[in-house]
C-alpha cells in the first residue's frame, strides 16, 4: 500500500506541474475574454440598493464612514456600528443628509458576540430584512514581535478584525440568504504582502480572506461575497493610530512615516465609491488601488526578493532607531508626504468618541 502511494505521488511530482502549466497557457487567454464578458454583463446589470438595508460595522470614520455615504447616495436604509458614540451618531447625520432614508446608528463593540447579535438584531427588528453586510471594523498593532512584552495585549487585532466579522457574518447568513444579499469583507492588502511590524494585523486580514473565500464555496450563489483588499487608503490609521505594545491606541506619525514611506495614499472617497460599484457589481474580489495587485504578483513570484527589500527599506543599521530607516530618509528627503499624502492625514488629530 505504502509503495503504490509513494508511487502516486512520484508521478504526480513529475508530471503535474509540467501539465498544470500547459494548461494555463492554453486556457488563460479563454478564461479572461470570458471573465471580461462576465464583468460587462455584471456591470449593465448592476444592483440598484435604494431602499435596501445594508449594515457597516467600524462606521465612525475612514472607509466605514465613507461607504455610509456612497451607499446614502444611492438611497439605502443603513444600520451604522461603532463603538463612538458621538462620532457614529454625526456620520449617521450626514448619511441622511446625503440620502439615506433611514439611519441607525447602533453602539457596538463587534470584538463581544452579544454586542454582534444585537447588531444583526437591531437591523431586522427596524427594517425587517439585511441586504449587504459589510464587516469593516478594525485595529492596528504596529510594532515588532520580538518587542511585544505581553503577547496577550495583541488580541484585539484577532478579537475585533477577524472575529468581529466572523461573529456578525454568523449572525447574518440566515437574512441574507432570505434576500439573496451579499457580504462585503473590508481585508487589506496586508494580508497578502505580509508588511513588516504589523504581524498581527497581517495575520488577522490573512485570516479573514481565506474565511471568506471558503464561505464563498460553502455559500455557493445563495450569497454574493466581495472582499476587498485595499493598498494604503486615506484613514486614521494612514494618519498613524496604531496600538501600542501595551494595548493602547494612539497615534504615531513618525512611525507612520517610516512604515508607509513613499506609497501614495488613495483619497477615501474614490475607494468607497469603488467598493460600493464593485459589491453591487458582484464582484468577488475588488484592490483598491488596482495597482497594488501588481505587488500580489510579486509576491508570488519573487517572495525572496520582496523580504530582502522589506529588510533593507523599512530597518535602519544595527544599534539606531527606525527614523533612520532608508523609508524614512527617503520619505524625508523627497518631500513626498506633501503631494503623496492627503491633507486629511497630516494632522494627527483623530476623532475620541
């Protein structure tokens, strides 16, 4: 038994790969006339979501608060989560203003599972139906593994990013399935580029990319699923809130600079607008900016030379600080952050409740 196994995979071993790849040479160019064909018809036929009732969670500001607006727009009923209080309740303001017919702003921690429950529960007993579930809300940790005192002061990336949306996916399914809805997953592109100094939240988006993806395969078309993996868009945490290796949230600028350097930051608008297309759209997967997805490639063709050129740009030399890393000389010396960053993210004021 033990031989025929070893065998079949011998075979495999030496065959497989060498077929893998003459098959994608004769099929990709098929599979992408189709997928473009796939993507116009999507696009004619795009969901119109007036008077339909979509739930974001993390709604107080960044893409949260702006995809409020881009889904007010077009004239959804909105249930809005976060966990500040006042700032919740003015992005509620403005989506209404903006053309949401109705808003509720519901105060929740999505990190507690009764708090997710009560989510789901509070957009069925004022609307009576869920259409889109955008599972947004997150955290950053930003500093090296090796300097992490209490390894459990790191939870609240998992807690919040990955089972925050687990817990209200959960919840969810059964009234989306009702309206054939869809989740829109907010990841990042961090989950597959695997950035330095923030492991955990690199972890927490790897994580939910891959829930997602099998979701879809368990789902099949009962629910439609969008995630979206954005670069570095205009946000609090693109204005350097991070937390702390003590737990804390606070704001770092200087740290910011060196760990996203000269990337430019993507307008928060233009990114919401997108997602809200692309998830009426019924895309599967959205990057926002699309050219980060050349850096997927990278990363699948060239790991070894993307580590070596995270070690090299984002470390200084042994025995000084991170302000001396090539990023933040770089960063410095070109002036970039003046017409690379928005103004928005220049001020380290965020909002506190």
């Amino acid at each position: 038994m033990e031989l025929v196994l070893d065998l079949i995979h011998k075979i495999l071993n030496a065959y497989l790969p060498h077929m893998a790849t003459t098959a994608l040479i004769h099929f990709m160019p098929l599979y992408l006339f189709l997928k473009f064909l796939h993507f116009i018809f999507r696009s004619i036929f795009s969901e119109n979501v007036a008077g339909k009732v979509v739930l974001i969670t993390g709604a107080s500001s960044g893409i949260g608060e702006h995809l409020a607006y881009e889904y007010a727009k077009r004239g959804a009923r909105l249930v809005l989560a976060a966990r500040r209080r006042r700032s919740l309740q003015q992005v509620a303001d403005m989506a209404y203003w903006l053309g949401s017919p109705d808003v509720v702003p519901v105060h929740a921690d999505v990190s507690k599972v009764e708090d997710c429950q009560r989510l789901i529960e509070e957009a069925i007993s004022n609307f009576g139906r869920l259409d889109h579930l955008v599972t947004n809300a997150a955290v950053t940790p930003l500093y090296l593994f090796e300097n992490l005192i209490e390894v459990t002061k790191a939870a609240p990336a998992m807690d919040i990013n990955f089972w925050g949306a687990v817990y209200t996916t959960h919840f969810a399914i059964p009234y989306l399935k009702e309206t054939k809805g869809k989740i829109v997953a907010i990841t990042s592109s961090a989950g597959v580029l695997n950035a330095a100094r923030i492991s955990f939240y690199n972890a927490s988006k790897a994580a939910m990319i891959s829930f997602y993806e099998t979701l879809r395969v368990e789902l099949g078309t009962q629910i439609g699923i969008t995630i979206v993996t954005p670069g570095l868009v205009e946000s609090e945490l693109t204005k350097g809130k991070f937390l702390t290796t003590e737990g804390k949230l606070e704001v770092d600028q200087v740290m910011r600079d060196v760990e996203m350097s000269v990337t430019p930051i993507l307008p928060v608008q233009k990114c919401a607008r997108a997602i809200v297309k692309s998830a009426c759209r019924g895309d599967n997967y959205l990057t926002e900016p699309p050219w980060f997805k050349t850096l997927f490639v990278y990363r699948i063709f060239f790991p070894e030379f993307l580590e070596w050129f995270q070690r090299w740009f984002l470390f200084p030399g042994p025995g000084q600080p991170p302000t001396e890393a090539p990023s933040k000389i770089i960063l410095d010396v070109t002036g970039f952050k003046e017409y690379g960053y928005p103004k928005s993210v220049l001020s380290p004021h965020i909002k506190v409740d």
